[in-house]
C-alpha cells in the first residue's frame, strides 16, 4: 500500500514527509519551547528544520528511482557546466534585489541599512553567510529541487512549478516565523503572511527556470547559499512596519524579475 502511494504520488508524499519531519523534529529536541520559534533557540532550530526535505527527498529517490536515481542525482550534483550568465542569476539576483530594495528605501529614511554595516565584526559574518548558506542549500535542494521539482516539470511548467514549490516552501518555514503575538496583532500577523508568501514563490520560480535551463542542483544550492547569505548579511536590522515595508518592497522587486524573464521567453518563444 505504501509502495503504491509514493509510486502514484511521489511529490505528495515528498511534502508530506518533509513537513512531517521537520516539524516533528523540531518537537521532540525543543518540546513546547520550540513552536513557535524563541529568539535564543532560532539558530538550532533552524537547523533541525532542515532534516525533512533532505531525508524525504533521499528516501523516496531511493524507493522511486533506486540506485539509478541517486546516481542522476549525484550527476546533478557536481554538474558545473553551464553559461556564464546561469551562475550571474544565481549568484546576484537574492543580494541585488535587496540593495536594490534598501536604495529605494533609502531615499525616505536612513532606517534600512544593510547589516554587514551595522556588525562589529563584517568578515565574520559573511562568512558565516556563506557557510550557512552552501549548508542549508544543500539540505534543502536535495529534497525541493533534487526530488520535487524534476517529477513538477513533467507536469507543469516552470512558473506552476515554481509557485507551487514557492508556496509549500513558504508554509515550511511557519515554526521559523511563528512569533507569539503572530496571531493576536495586525502588524506581526502581516509579517508572518508576508514573510512566507510575499517572495519566496517568485524566488522559487526563478530557480526552477534556471535548474529547468541547466539541469544543475549545484548551481541551484549556489543560488539558494546566495539567498541566505544574502539573508543574514544584507537585510536591515528593523522590525514591525519598517520590516513589513521592506518585505513588500522585496517581494515587488523580485515578482518585477519574474514579469521581466516571463516576457522575455514569450518573445523569444515567439522569435524562434
């Protein structure tokens, strides 16, 4: 019965199991202090998150593809070639559109600055950017682009893949951004929605075009890395409806990089 599930609905199941896991490992090491999220266990639990896409992904490559399947994923893995302009997309798209962002945010208050300006030691935190971000694009990818999004692709294209990983993506980091007054006042409640599914979805459809391009999980992880990276060393140090403004600002910005790409492929559709 199990068998037929995954082989009928592998990408169901593939949510299912990621949300499952994560949430659940995230109860049993931190119980009640872990859900929602405490400022002090952010870090941990960030991290403990990030074991449902990668066991779910790895488990149902092996019970849907087997061997064969870990191997196309190993493949994908170390796959490096690709154009140029494949690693200029995903290297600097997460940290132009936000000084993008802080510049035009910029131009009516001095509150958004990026935070490396802001940090006594700005090396460090780059690097611990960085290494975060190649970590948990790894452990992710595995499952949302190394399992789910190949078997979407078959099905959909890129922009229906890419808004329904977008949004399972999102929702999957509820417990991270689930803060205690999330449900009882309008501005925090905001930031929750915003955070999940303001831009995500359009950031998740632009690393399915360009996985759908090059046929690369490292350059996806590279991509994701940047993001994070991008996350922890650019994003302003404000909160409440500055914070609020700024994710809308963000999400508008990289939904325009969506519009842009979208009307591009059509006239190149049209052109060929």
């Amino acid at each position: 019965m199990k068998e037929t599930a995954v082989k009928k609905y592998p990408v169901t199941v593939f949510f299912i199991l990621a949300f499952i896991i994560s949430w659940s490992a995230i109860w049993l090491i931190f119980g009640s202090e872990g859900i929602p999220a405490t400022t002090e266990l952010q870090q941990q639990i960030g991290m403990t998150i990030l074991l449902g896409p990668v066991i779910a992904g790895l488990l149902l490559i092996i019970l849907y593809d087997g061997s064969k399947g870990l191997r196309k994923l190993g493949t994908s893995l170390v796959k490096w070639r690709a154009s140029a302009w494949w690693y200029v997309l995903a290297l600097f798209t997460a940290p132009l559109s936000t000084l993008v962002c802080i510049e035009l945010l910029s131009l009516f208050t001095s509150a958004y600055t990026p935070a490396v300006f802001g940090s006594g030691s700005p090396s460090e935190l780059i690097m611990l950017g960085i290494i975060g971000g190649i970590t948990i694009g790894l452990l992710e990818e595995v499952g949302w682009t190394g399992f789910a999004v190949p078997r979407l692709l078959k099905k959909y294209n890129i922009y229906t893949t890419g808004l329904i990983v977008g949004l399972l993506w999102g929702a999957w980091h509820f417990i991270l951004f689930w803060e205690d007054d999330s449900f009882t006042k309008t501005i925090p409640f905001l930031l929750l929605l915003t955070r999940l599914f303001s831009w995500l979805p359009a950031y998740r459809i632009l690393m399915v075009w360009v996985y759908d391009s090059t046929q690369s999980l490292l350059i996806i992880i590279l991509m994701h890395a940047s993001l994070v990276a991008s996350l922890a060393t650019l994003d302003p140090a404000v909160t409440g409806t500055d914070l609020l403004i700024f994710i809308i600002i963000r999400a508008a910005i990289v939904w325009a990089i969506v519009g842009l790409i979208a009307i591009a492929r059509k006239r190149k559709m049209s052109d060929s």
